[in-house]
C-alpha cells in the first residue's frame, strides 16, 4: 500500500473537542479542499497541537473527503472533513515536541534561519516526507510504551486562539504564531543542550573505558557532528541478566555506563522535562530489583536543584526500599563541565567511581 502521511494542525482547545465527539471525524478549512482532496483512505494523519508544539496522535483516513458543517469544534466549522480511526494517542504531558526531533527531521536543515522550518506548521494539510513521518510516528510510538512527562502551560493549551476576519475566513493572527516559533526556537537550543550534556555523558564513559548505552530511542542522536553510536564502547543491547519488564524500563534510562556486562551507574538528564518521569524509571528499576547495586544520578541544570529535591523526596519515592534519595544523586550541569575540562587528557587514568565527587547526596534528612 502507498500510505501518504499528512500534518493534521490542532490548538489544544480543537484537540479535546475532537476527542469528545468521538475521534471519528477530523476536518480542515475549505480553502484547504484542494490539497485535502489528494487525501485518500489508508493515508496517515499526524497530528500536532500548536499551542504546546507537539505531536500528539496518529489518525487512519477511512473515507474520501466530504462536506460537513455539523458542530463539532466551538470556534470554526473545518467542513472539509474525513471519517478517521484514532490510531495512537499522547496526552499533553506526553507528547513530542517537535524540537526533539530537531536532529532527525529534515525541514530543521537550515535552523539557523530563525523561521526556516515553521512555513510547514502555518497550515495543514501538508504532506510529510515520508523519512520524516516514519520518525515521528516511531517516537510517539516509544512514549505510548515509556511515556515521559514534560511541563506545559495548561490555560494556553486550552485558551480560545485570537482571530481575525478576512477574506480567506477567519485566520490566527501572525503575532501570535511569531511568539510560538520564537519559542520553539529557544526550545530547540534547550534539546540541543540536552543532547550535549547527554554525549558528554557517553564520552566520559568511553573515555574511562567503559560500555555505555543511551536510551533506545536516542541511538541516531548526535552532537556537533558526532554521532552518539559511534562513541568506543557503545553498546546497543543490554546485559542479559535481567527479566524483560526490567529491561523495559533499563532501554529508556537517558546514559547508562556498563562494566563487563554490569551497569555501574545510570544518568537521567533533566533540561526541561518534569524530572518525575526519569525518577520513575529509576524508583521502578529499585521496585523490580531491589539489590542491585547500580549508583543513580539526575543531571540537570543548576537552577533545577530545589525541584530535583523537591520531586526525589516525595513520599512516593522515599517510600521505596532502599529509599530513592538516598541512592541516588544530583549533579549540576556547570560543576560536571568543569570537572571534564579541568581533566582534559587525564581523564584515561581517572577511577569511574570520581563521578561521584561532583554530585550531591538527595536525601533531605542529610544534614
């Protein structure tokens, strides 16, 4: 079958009123017909919520186009309309947000054009390349099986868009889409930072002679032209001596460093995501293996301390047996890139275990 996939815009607002009538329809506006009408069943949806700029679900096109003004969204009637098969599904929280894809997509080509990719997000339908459709769908796919949680502004996700009236219909105002993409465009440069301290963490390892593994669905990551995978050491399967639910939840910690076939020490960067997520797949390896010993570690940026404190010492996470905070650590961004610059060449001869010189004890009842 020759599936053609296509971008399918929502606000936040149109997204769960789609979902309340059934997720069964999905339509476009009529000045849109054309492009819609090349449409046909079998072809993909993705679709992507502006207003938090994510991918959010993946919709199957049942029928050709049609013609239907009956109610569905409050603001706008989108009467160029298709049956749909809701195929996968994120919550806001979960979804992907375009600029994790940043590296893999092909319309971020010329990113240092600050609007060189948002022309494809102004209007929908837009036919994907294919390369980039598979990779979108393969990501949400990951977060259906190990979601992550990231923060987001709820009142604008669900907030009514400001409109204006011209010839073409009713329209978003241009002002509005500019503050979007100057966000996302600064949340680019925040993945890209994440993707830096995330390699840093590879090539140390490597650098200390160690196995290292990045999350699964990292592996085609780079920085600065240096691919992830291509690091001595790395290592794409995991020890064999654990169960499959473990593993599941091993396959999407950020870094692990591994010796022989031990993991000696796992590393969840938290840039910008809600920092829960990565205390979950560290607290769910404790549940299933409670005496392993593998030293835990949240990197994140300086500023982020008091929320990795605050969200390490829930009753949730203290709770456990051994208690979270007390096996696992917090290193700041700045004192880890000083630490691998000060040992520059030196860093061949260092004992792995110094790592833990630069990260900080979690447990609130230290003194």
């Amino acid at each position: 079958m020759d599936r053609k996939y296509w971008l399918d815009l929502f606000t936040g607002k149109t997204w769960e009123e789609f979902l309340r009538a059934g997720a069964n329809v999905s339509g476009f506006r009529e000045r849109r017909r054309k492009v819609a009408q090349k449409i046909h069943v079998g072809d993909y949806l993705i679709c992507y919520v502006t207003v938090i700029s994510r991918f959010i679900g993946v919709l199957e096109v049942l029928s050709e186009c049609f013609v239907d003004t009956s109610p569905i969204w409050e603001d706008a009637e989108f009467p160029v309309r298709f049956k749909v098969k809701l195929i996968y599904k994120l919550d806001p929280k979960t979804a992907i947000p375009v600029f994790h894809l940043s590296d893999k997509l092909s319309f971020f080509k010329n990113i240092k054009s600050k609007h060189a990719w948002t022309g494809f997000f102004r209007g929908s339908p837009q036919q994907f390349d294919p390369k980039d459709a598979k990779v979108i769908i393969k990501s949400i796919e990951d977060a259906i099986k190990s979601p992550t949680e990231r923060d987001f502004d709820e009142k604008k996700y669900l907030r009514r868009p400001k409109i204006y009236e011209s010839k073409l219909g009713r329209m978003t105002i241009p002002e509005e889409e500019d503050k979007e993409q100057e966000e996302i465009v600064k949340s680019t440069k925040e993945n890209k930072l994440h993707n830096e301290i995330q390699y840093l963490l590879l090539k140390l390892g490597s650098d200390l002679g160690l196995g290292v593994r990045v999350a699964r669905n990292d592996r085609n990551k780079q920085y600065e032209g240096q691919s992830f995978k291509n690091l001595p050491g790395f290592r794409n399967e995991l020890p064999r001596q654990f169960d499959e639910a473990t593993n599941k939840t091993i396959e999407f910690i950020d870094v692990l460093w591994l010796q022989g076939d031990e993991i000696i020490a796992a590393f969840e960067v938290e840039h910008s995501s809600s920092i829960y997520s990565g205390l979950l797949r560290m607290s769910d390896l404790i549940s299933m293996k409670p005496n392993i010993k593998i030293n835990l570690y949240i990197v994140a940026p300086d500023e982020r301390r008091e929320k990795v404190f605050e969200e390490i010492n829930r009753p949730t996470f203290k709770k456990l047996k051994p208690p979270l905070p007390t096996i696992c650590k917090f290193i700041p961004y700045a004192e880890f890139k000083k630490e691998i610059q000060l040992m520059g060449h030196r860093i061949r001869r260092v004992n792995p275990e110094f790592i833990d010189d630069i990260a900080e004890s979690c447990d609130s009842n230290e003194t």
